[in-house]
C-alpha cells in the first residue's frame, strides 16, 4: 500500500473527531498520548480517482477520512456502477466481519486517510470509551444511510430523492456543528445518480428544477446554499403539493438492466 513516511496522527482526533472540542481534549495528544496505538497509525495521500481499496481486497484496516472526500461502489453483475455511500471528513470506512472488502472505496479529488489496523482499531474500542461510542455512533448512522438509500430507490420520486439528499448532508454538517444550510457537493452529478438510481441528466434537471424554485442556490463551483429548508423536507417526505410545480417533477430513473 502507498503509505507516506510521515508521523502518525494521535489516536485522539481518530476516535473523537465531530464530538466537540472539549471531548477531543479529553485524551492527551502529541508526544503524550497515552497510547500505543498511535504508533500503529499511519496516513495516506490518495489523488482523484485512485482507490483506497477495491472489492475482494483484505480487510486489514479500518480507515478515517482525515480530508477530502471517497465514493464507496460495487460493480454490479451486468456491469452497472452502484454508489452505495460517500465518505467525507470524519467518517470511517472499512466496518465488516469478513475477511475481504465487499466493496470499492475511490477518492473523488485529492483526500488523506488514516490507516488504523483492524486489531489494534478494536483494542482502541475497549481502551477508550469515547473511541467504542464513535464507533457506535459511526456504524449506526451507516445502517440508518443504507436504510434511507432503500427508500429513496424503491419509494421517492426524483425530486424527493434529490431533496433527501441534500437533506442528508445539511444534517451530516449540523451533527458536526458546521453550517447547515451550506453544504459541499465534491462529487459529480453522476455519483449522485448512481447512488439514487436516477440517471444523470435527471439530476441535473432536478437541480435546475430546485433553483429555479428557490430552494436552493449554488454560490459556487460544487457549494450548495439550501435557502429553503423546510419545503426541501416536505418535497422529501411528498408533502410538497403545488410548492414550486413537484407534484409531476418525476424523471426517469435508471434501469435496473
């Protein structure tokens, strides 16, 4: 693996990072960190399109995203690209009880990762309460996101699809105490496509759709202002009625063939 020769982070701003300033303080950190496991940390610099790991890979490690922004994807049996998650700043990747990675984890631009291995990651949960609730808290919001994907496939139109999107990362920046109605959109609209099940140009129509209406507005290359929050919920959950014409905004969804 490309590993950089450079000297690992502490194990604090692994476990704690999105808790709160007061709750990373809480471990010493630097060359008092209290313990070993840092010196089991390493990092790695991954540039646009490289993977972190592809399917079939050992799981040897359990990954944090300490900047940028990786798509977590399977290729399907007909050869189709199924986005299944994005990770950003502060998440983990890499959870699994088996022995390989069942999917591919590729950086979108230019990211850094730490590389935590998988028996001293678990050492860590038993050591350091914080660390355990991180992880607790990390792999509970993964199962509600991968509910949230089903829905949003089998159930929500286009729109609402779109909606709960953006709806997703304005709540992903508030549990980190960052601005919620301004939110970073690193990926292309394609990503976000293959991860709804729309096709690209559905997207793309739909957020011309949302700007038009005033719902949002992009301030700048990949930045979304949400100007309006709760008609973005109510497109969400379906309520949106004569708001901004959604009630025949559906478009077409990706086949499944």
């Amino acid at each position: 693996m490309d590993f950089l020769n450079t000297p690992p982070p502490c194990v604090a701003m692994l476990g704690l990072a999105g808790m709160g300033s007061e709750n990373q303080a809480a471990i010493p950190c630097g060359n008092g960190c209290e313990s070993s496991a840092c010196t089991h940390c390493t990092q790695r610099a991954l540039v646009a399109k490289q993977h972190l790991f592809t399917h079939g890979d050992e799981q040897r490690y359990i990954y944090y995203v300490h900047a940028g922004c990786l798509r977590l994807y399977k290729t399907l049996g007909n050869g189709r690209r199924q986005v299944i998650g994005f990770s950003f700043a502060g998440d983990f990747i890499g959870f699994g009880i088996g022995p390989e990675f069942p999917y591919n984890a590729q950086s979108i631009g230019r990211s850094e990762v730490r590389c935590l291995p998988r028996g001293t990651f678990h050492r860590l949960a038993l050591e350091i309460p914080r660390f355990a609730f991180r992880l607790y808290e990390a792999t509970t919001l993964e199962l509600a996101a991968a509910h949230d994907l089903a829905l949003t496939i089998g159930q929500r139109n286009s729109a609402a699809a779109v909606a709960s999107f953006l709806l997703w990362l304005s709540r992903r920046n508030e549990r980190r105490g960052v601005e919620p109605t301004t939110i970073s959109l690193p990926m292309p609209r394609t990503d976000i496509a293959d991860y709804l099940g729309l096709t690209g140009e559905t997207v793309s129509r739909t957020f011309t759709r949302l700007k038009v209406g005033g719902l949002i507005r992009v301030t700048r290359k990949r930045l979304v202002q949400l100007t309006d929050l709760p008609a973005l919920l109510e497109l969400a959950e379906g309520m949106a009625g004569e708001h901004a014409g959604y009630r025949h905004s559906d478009g077409p969804r990706r086949t499944p063939h």
